[in-house]
C-alpha cells in the first residue's frame, strides 16, 4: 500500500486581533489581520502541491469562541478549495474555539469532518475508497478542559495506520495552560502510530516513533514570544515504520528579536545607521517577509549616557520606523531597548574598598539567574504578580528578561554614582 500523506497544522487563530503594534501602526493593521487567513491558504495550497491524503487540524482554527462570519467563511472556502482536490480535512476544535462557541450555519463540504466533544471518534481516511488509515480525535465542548482526554483514546485498530488527533498540553509545558493535560505515556498507551497536536505553538517533536507525538507550531507569529519560522508538517506514514516529518514554513509575517553590539559606533548617525542596515540584512535573511523586529542596543560605549538621556532611545525608534515608511516588503522596528554599559573599568569597580565595589559584587550574583540572589528578587517580586490587578496578563520573569533588567540597573547605578 502506498503510504499515507498528511498536512498537520495546529493554532491557526484565524482572525487574532494583534493588540498593541495596530494601535500605532495603522499601515501593519490590515498585513496583520490578513496573515493569519493568508498563512492557512498557504496550509492549502502546499496540501494540493504535494498532492497529500488529507489535512488534519489539531485544534485553535479560530482565534476566539465568537469567531466572526467573516472567519469562517474564509475557512471553510479553503476548506472546499481542499474538497475540490480531492483532499480530506479532519479538525478537532480546541481552547480557543471550543465546540460551544458561536458556529454559522453554513455548508460545508462532505469531505470535512469535525471531532465531537462526546466521545473519541475513529473516522477512517479513504483513497480510492479504500481505508488506508484511521483518524482518531474529540473536540473541547468548552475553553476549560482540564480532563486528560488523552485516556479517552481507544486501542487503535492496527491494520491501518492510526493517526491520533488532540488539543492538548504534554508534559506541563508552562508557557501554555494547562488544557487536556497529559504525558507521553499516556499518548504511548493508545497504539497510535502518530499523534498530530495542537496547542503549543513552537514546532515540536516529543518523540520520533513509536509513537511519534508532534507540535507543528502555530502557522503564523501573533507577537514577539512567537519569533522565528512558523509553519505546518508535511507527513508521510507508512504502517509500522517511523514517518518522515518535514516542517514547512508558511508565515507571511515573521518577528525577529536579537541584540545588536553598537560599541564600533562613535556618534548617534552611527547608531541609526547600523540599526537600518541590519534591518535590511534581517528582512533579506526572513526570505522579503513582513518583518517585525525587536533589537536590544548592546556593548560598551561612550555614547550609553547619550543615549539614556531624556528622549534619545524614542527619537531613533521614530526615525528608523520613518526611514522604512512604506518599504515593500515592510519593515517595522517594533521596540528599541537600551542594554548598553558605559566605558567603565568594571575590575577596578570590583577590586575597590567601597560602596561601588559592594554593590557590583550583588550585581554579579544577580547575573547567575538560577542563584540565591536571583531567587531572592523573584520572590520580592511576586507579589506585584499575585497581588496586582493587572496580573492575569503578565507572565514570570523569564531568565533573559531577568539578565535584562539586572544589566539595566546596573548601568543605571552606575551612571548615578559616578560622575563623568
């Protein structure tokens, strides 16, 4: 029999609102909105080039319960535009689209199936009219699954290829909720000869075969946390053997975040320079993709205390964004920070017999992030995350965003306490 070949995409968020950059940025609004519809007709037409078996969708199609009619119309022309080739859709609806949300009454094509929320349901994969593997999968009824679903999951039929198709958190993944939490060995006990997942949104492989238990990663970047290629899994399963796994990227948008060392430049010109000429290199490298990107100013320089005074950093954000007004591909820098030290003998700081020389040893401590000290701040920290209003959107301090601040201050500290 000839193996069997799938698209496997997840956390499509059709229609994500992309809070924060469209309120600034009124030209990214409609790139933004558009992405996300754009990413998933990429999902379609490599599903029709490569001429595979069906497409599976492992949860989050749409970015809220309250999809719009605007959304779903333009899922399911793709949808069709799949039927028409031939090609199968299986989707399983997860966190963000939970079966009990608001659904259109609209047709769809019979070469579609959605999971119910019921039970697991095994519908089998048909070419020629011949089972050549059987689909497993069940929807969330609600946003709050908090149910091993996992465990629900019947033996699989082993005739045929099974392929196991869940919205899920493996392993207590702490950057994602807590949603149908489950292990690898609960996905081990079903039998399944590949698991397509959903829910994280970085490309993923838990385990290569037997079985294989796959992330393929949101298809399109919704904010900075989410840099780098997006895309889907083009799959090829043949019964009993390990699949051959390809990741395919199919953003349209892509967010870069990288430091950027400006200790060579002498003069603010300097600084704007090489900040334009290594957005050009960054927006070359992501293939003339829509390019987002966040730099950090790094380096010892001279010009550290030019550019903390007043609105220095400010002004040469506008004046990069202005530079690339209208740029095909667009550019845009969405945030500029400052983690440059000024030409302080940081040895000699360290070697005094001083308040200077005190307070830098407690800035080295900081720097081990796993460290007593580092944990010592965390914990005076929490409660501006447990106490405070705003706490449900904000996340922990992550390691390098610790480094960041502690950097920060210290130059601070320093450009307070010594005089030029």
């Amino acid at each position: 029999m000839k193996p069997v070949s799938f698209i496997h995409c997840a956390d499509l968020h059709i229609e994500t609102p992309f809070k924060g950059i469209v309120e600034i940025q009124p030209e990214l609004q409609e790139l933004l909105y558009r992405s996300t519809y754009q990413s998933f007709n990429n999902i379609v037409d490599l599903a029709i080039e490569k001429q595979v078996d069906c497409v599976v969708i492992a949860g989050d199609i749409y970015d809220s319960e309250d999809k719009s009619l605007r959304a779903q119309l333009r899922f399911r022309d793709g949808v069709v535009k799949l039927a028409e080739s031939g090609i199968q859709t299986f989707a399983v609806n997860g966190n963000h689209d939970p079966l009990r949300g608001w659904a259109a009454k609209i047709e769809w094509p019979a070469s579609m199936h959605r999971f119910s929320s019921e039970s697991v349901e095994c519908v089998p994969l048909l070419r020629s009219g011949e089972v050549v593997a059987n689909i497993y999968g069940i929807s969330f009824a609600k946003r709050d699954v908090k149910e091993n679903l996992a465990l629900r999951f019947p033996k699989a039929d082993q005739n045929v290829p099974a392929i196991g198709l869940l919205h899920a958190n493996v392993g207590g993944n702490t950057e994602h909720d807590p949603y149908s939490p489950c292990t690898v060995e609960d996905l081990s006990l079903a039998g399944m000869d590949y698991w397509a997942l959903g829910h994280v949104h970085s490309y993923s492989i838990l385990s290569r075969s037997n079985p294989s238990i796959v992330y393929p990663g949101c298809p399109q970047g919704r904010n900075q946390r989410e840099i780098g290629p997006k895309g889907c899994c083009f799959v090829t399963l043949e019964h009993k053997h390990a699949p051959t796994i390809e990741f395919i990227p199919t953003d349209v948008i892509r967010y870069k975040s990288e430091p950027l060392d400006v200790s060579s430049c002498s003069s603010i010109d300097d600084v704007l320079s090489l900040i334009t000429e290594r957005c050009k290199e960054i927006s070359s490298e992501l293939d003339k993709r829509v390019s987002i990107i966040r730099l950090m100013l790094t380096g010892v320089t001279d010009l550290h205390k030019e550019l903390q005074r007043g609105d220095s950093i400010t002004g040469i954000l506008e004046e990069v964004r202005r530079h690339f007004m209208g740029s095909d591909p667009l550019i845009w820098l969405d945030k500029l920070l400052l983690g440059t030290a000024g030409t302080y003998d940081l040895d000699s700081l360290r070697r005094g017999n001083d308040f200077i020389a005190d307070i830098m040893s407690i800035f080295d401590a900081l720097y081990d992030v796993k460290g007593e000290y580092s944990q010592e701040l965390r914990q005076a920290l929490e409660p501006l995350f447990l106490k405070w209003r705003g706490h449900d959107y904000i996340e922990e301090l992550k390691d390098e965003q610790l480094l960041e601040i502690t950097n920060e201050a210290r130059g601070q500290m320093l450009n307070n306490l010594i005089s030029d």
